[in-house]
C-alpha cells in the first residue's frame, strides 16, 4: 500500500488556521489587553497546520498544510463575536516524498484538478478564560462538515519585524476523513485524523 494513502487526512488541516493549542504558553492578561479591535489577515508565512493519521497500526505518518489566506475579525471586548474565514490552497500540501504528493492529488483522494481549495468559515465561538470552542463549517472536496477547534490566545502585540499588530492562536481539532469523501484505504490508514494548528494575523491597514 502506498504511503500516499494517508494523505486523505492532509486535507483536514488546512481548516482553521485561527486557534490554539494545548501547548501554547498561558496568554497573560496583558498580552490580551494589547489585542486591538480590527480585521487581521492571515500571515502565510507564520500559518500551519499538522495532521497526523495512524498507518497500519505500525506508525504515525505527519504531513503539512500551508499557504493559507483569510481574515480574522476581533473585538477584545466582545471575544464571542469574532469570526474568521480561511481558505487553504491544497497544492500546499507537504508531505514525505513527491510520489506520495502526487498521490494526494489524484481523484483517490483530494482531486485537487476539480477542488483546489478547503474553506473553513467560523459559525460561534464559546470563550472560557483564555481558551475558546470555535464552531465552523470546513468544506473540502466539495463537502461541508461541521469543525470545533479547541483555541487558545498565543500572544499579541506589535511584530518588531514588519511593525504590524500581531495576534497568534493555537489549536486542535480532530475529525474523520470518510466524511469528506477521503476514505481511501480506511481502516488501514486511520480515519480519524489529527490536527494541529499555529496560526498568525497582522492587522490590516486603516
């Protein structure tokens, strides 16, 4: 079986560069104090997701997404209302090898020929402390599923590089990839699939 099956669960990643993981230090009090009212978009070279399936019970096989574009818009002082739209272009895939890539394209399982794009767009956000619950809806391959991306606040405030009012977020998410029409090789490659997200914004001008 080649390894190219398992890139079934690539797709999933792209979804939601706009949350926070488990990992991600504690956003002080200050930090999200600093958070200025705006839209922001998405920083493309600071945005990625990880996903990870199980292959034949013998190993986990990771891969990337990137090159995303979108926008977040916030309020600090109404974190409930915020919103983010993200579309993930799927030839940004990375993976282990150009075979397995060129796999991931085929109809098998993106047919990135006919859906070149995954969207996820943000329906509520539940916010507890520094964590959020974001709800959203990931259309992939032509199916629109239900997403929550468990978030935290990562830090805030200007980028000392490019000036730019800066917010970062981390996130996990899981789901099944059957649900988008990417069952290829279920059970052998997992179907549920594993995500992990950074994602970075920069405040838009004006």
């Amino acid at each position: 079986m080649r390894t190219s099956t398992l890139a079934a669960a690539a797709i999933a990643l792209g979804l939601v560069a706009t949350s926070a993981a488990a990992q991600a230090p504690a956003a002080a009090p200050a930090a999200v104090r600093s958070i200025q009212a705006g839209t922001y978009k998405v920083d493309p070279n600071h945005t990625q997701v990880l996903w990870s399936v199980d292959h034949l019970g013998l190993s986990r096989l990771y891969g990337m997404v990137g090159q995303m574009s979108g926008e977040l818009r916030l309020d600090p002082a109404r974190p409930e209302a915020a919103s983010v739209q993200i579309d993930i272009p799927l030839s940004g895939l990375t993976v282990t090898s150009s075979q397995f890539a060129g796999h991931l394209a085929t109809a098998d399982l993106f047919d990135t020929a006919k859906f070149p794009t995954a969207r996820f767009v943000s329906r509520s956000v539940t916010v507890t402390g520094d964590k959020a619950a974001i709800k959203g809806d990931l259309t992939l391959r032509g199916v629109t599923r239900p997403v929550v991306l468990d978030a935290r606040l990562y830090g805030a405030g200007p980028n000392p590089m490019s000036k730019a009012e800066t917010v970062g977020f981390s996130a996990t998410a899981k789901l099944k990839r059957s649900e988008f029409g990417l069952g290829y090789a279920v059970p052998a490659v997992s179907d549920e699939v594993s995500l992990e997200i950074t994602a970075a914004f920069e405040k838009a001008p004006g």
